[in-house]
C-alpha cells in the first residue's frame, strides 16, 4: 500500500473493517459517447467494473481482468491510471465493511464486443450503459452514506481525462 498522507481518504470508517486493495476502471465508449456501469439485477443500482487484486498482481491487469470477468469488455484500445484513493465502504454484495487502497484507470474501447462473463456468485449484475450524469443521479438515488465518494472522484477525474484527450466529444467538462 502507498503511503496513505499521499492520497485523498474518502467514505466513513467503520470498526471491523476487512483489508481488500484493488481498483476499477472508468469505461468508455467512443462510437456511443457512453460509460459502461454494472447494474444490480435486484435494485437497479449501478457500479463502477473492477474489484479486488492481490499482492502477488500487477494492479493494472488485475483490474483489466476483473473489468473483463465483470463485463465481458476486452477489446481495449487506451488504459491510463487516474487516481488512488483511501476508501472506507461497506460491500453490499458480500456484506462486509472494507478499507482499501483503491486504483482507477480510464478505459477507452476499441469496440464493445464482448466475451462471456465469468461471475462469481455473489455478483448479480449486468452490463449496461450511461451518461456520467446518469450515473451520479443513480448513486445520489441509492447512496445511503458516503459509500461511493470514492467513485463519484475517480469518475469526475475520468470523465475530464476522456474530453481532455478528445475521445468523449458530449461533455464539455465535468464538474
């Protein structure tokens, strides 16, 4: 883990918490001026592709294979890291409370083909596609603390990176 002084802390610490360092990535798609996002089956509650990585893997392909696995996006043409941060968070989807040394990378499609999804159990989602406006207004609507600052950071962050380097042509900038 890098030192955490370095990095912008985000989320409520809660006792207990269980250590998980890992990463997401900001997908996007130049042919449909798009962000892919995981939507739960159960609340229709999006997320952003990524999970844990272990010490052992290089962080950057740790997240492209979880990306992958999650979604079944391969076909990348641009990866770049964005940012870290110190999360506290609580995982809905095993039920635990987590700190993590969180990395997000941009990621620009070639194309949107896709490969079959390799989901674990407890991963009851799909795919599906939005607008970085979309996306805040879904986390405004289910957040009940401050569980997805972190990712509200690394969007807003990708989201520039995207216009600055000229592939999301929609957005102007974004606050």
């Amino acid at each position: 883990m890098n030192d955490s002084s370095n990095i912008p802390e985000f989320g409520i610490k809660r006792k207990n918490e269980e250590r998980r360092d890992g990463g997401c990535g900001v997908i996007f798609d130049p042919q449909t001026q798009k962000y892919a996002v995981s939507k739960k089956q159960d609340d229709g509650k999006f997320g952003l592709f990524g999970g844990g990585v272990s010490s052992e893997e290089d962080i950057k392909n740790g997240v492209l294979r979880e990306i992958t696995e999650e979604s079944g996006l391969h076909d990348f043409l641009h990866v770049e890291k964005i940012a870290e941060a110190l999360c506290h968070f609580h995982n809905t989807l095993k039920n635990v409370d987590r700190i993590a040394d969180a990395t997000c990378f941009l990621v620009i499609l070639k194309s949107n083909n896709l490969i079959p999804t390799r989901l674990e159990e407890h991963e009851k989602f799909t795919l599906a596609w939005a607008t970085p406006e979309e996306i805040l207004s879904n986390w405004e609507s289910h957040t009940r603390n401050e569980d997805r600052d972190h990712w509200r950071y690394f969007l807003r962050k990708s989201v520039n990176r995207a216009i600055e380097l000229g592939y999301d042509k929609i957005n102007k900038t974004f606050p």
